[in-house]
C-alpha cells in the first residue's frame, strides 16, 4: 500500500466537506413528526454518532502515515456532522438527546482495548450495522426531514466502509492466509450478533418503518460479504474521484 492511496481519500473527504457547505443544512424550521419509537432510536443512535475521536486518532497517528492520520480525522468530522444533525432532526421534533446509552458504552470500551486493528474491526461492527439502520430510516420514514436527514448520513457511512477496509486489508495482510479468513469470519459472526442486539433494542423503530427484525439482520449480516473479502485481501473501492479500485 502506498500513501497516495489514503491521498485520494483525504481529497475525497475534503470534497465532500466543500459540497457539504455548498448545499447547506436540511431546513430544520419546517419541523419533523417523529413518533416516540423512532424517537428514542434516534436518541442512542445520536449518542453512537457523538464523539471526540480522540482514541481513534491517537492510534492513527502511531501508525505512522500523516496522510492516513488526516484521513482519519476527516472522517471523525463527518461523524461529529452526524451526531449535529441528528440532534438537530431531534429538535426539530420536540425531542432532546441522551446523555449516554449502554450500547455505545460497551461499544467504545471494547473498541479501546488494542490497537488500531481491533479499534477499526470494532468500529466496522458499528459501521454496517448503520448502514441497514439508516437505510431503514431513509426508505420507511414518513416524515421529509427524517428521510433526508437520514439519506445524507447513509451517503456518507457508504463512504466509510471502504475507507476502513482499506486500511484492514493492510493491518490483516500480515497474516496467512488461513488467519485472515479466520479473522474475518469471527468479523462477520460478531456483526450478525450486534445487528440481533440492535434489532431488538431499535425493534419497535424497526416496526415503525416497515422492517421486520430477522429481515434486518440478515441483510447486515449479508452485506458484508464484500467487506470481509476486501479485508482479507480483496479489492476495494477506491474513492469516487479516482475511477478505480484498488
């Protein structure tokens, strides 16, 4: 791997942060009708999103490549973008957000206890579970400002996922091949159970919006086929303005 690979990434999250400015924020004066499951879901989901980034970016910066270190705090922005938003879509309803949730808790203490490698498989874990979250979101919500709140979010997390495989497919390449796979199976295991945790936990958002809580987790769990073989050693997407996989 090569540093101008994490360079594209770096133009790619500066890119969007000029779109993003460019197309401003959703009008949150118009209000949103939000019933109180989707509430709540919102509420832990913003918890998940809100965050320094400091452990992430500490381990990023041991690692040794400035490039990929700026990358990284690029992204902890867009997270931190996520968590603003989705407060403001809570306000927008009448709502307010939670101090903290036992998710996110168990989530970042077990995300913090090795290395990179181990912080970024952990948050991965997050990541996919996110995107069948906020698709869900997107696709089944009634009200404007939820659909489009939720919509630019997925954008971005779609963004994410090949950004950190990137990265795993080097911090796994170390590894025999026989390891890898074994690593990215008990990848895929973890996830299939985080995703039944949070269909439970969301199971009455689910409901609200048309999913059913099997059909979510299987769709989590398969989603990540992709993700595992990229990890393992397979390509990549490489960011949308280079026109190329890697």
């Amino acid at each position: 791997m090569v540093k101008s690979e994490y360079g594209a990434w770096v133009g790619e999250f500066e890119a969007e942060r000029e779109r993003r400015a460019a197309l401003g924020d959703p009008d949150w004066g118009k209000g949103a009708q939000l019933p109180a499951a989707i509430v709540r879901s919102i509420q832990k989901f913003q918890v998940g999103e809100d965050g320094d980034g400091s452990a992430l970016t500490a381990k990023a910066d041991l690692a040794g490549d400035p490039v990929y270190s700026r990358a990284v705090r690029l992204f902890i922005a867009e997270e931190q973008n996520h968590a603003r938003m989705l407060k403001l879509l809570l306000a927008a309803g009448g709502a307010e957000t939670l101090d903290g949730h036992w998710s996110d808790a168990a989530f970042v203490r077990v995300r913090r206890l090795l290395g990179l490698r181990v912080e970024l498989l952990v948050l991965m874990i997050a990541e996919v579970v996110a995107l069948g979250y906020y698709r869900a979101l997107r696709d089944g919500a009634t009200d404007p400002l939820t659909t489009e709140v939720a919509g630019r979010i997925l954008a971005d997390e779609e963004r994410h996922v090949p950004f950190h495989c990137l990265r795993l497919r080097e911090g796994l390449a170390g590894l025999p091949r026989p390891a890898r796979r074994a690593v990215t199976t008990g990848w895929r295991g973890l996830l299939a159970g985080a995703a039944a945790l949070v269909s439970v936990d969301h199971g009455a958002a689910l409901r609200a919006l048309g999913v059913d809580r099997g059909a979510f987790v299987a769709r989590t769990v398969r989603s990540s086929a992709w993700m595992a073989r990229a990890m393992a050693g397979g390509p990549v997407q490489a960011p949308a303005g280079s026109g190329a996989r890697v």
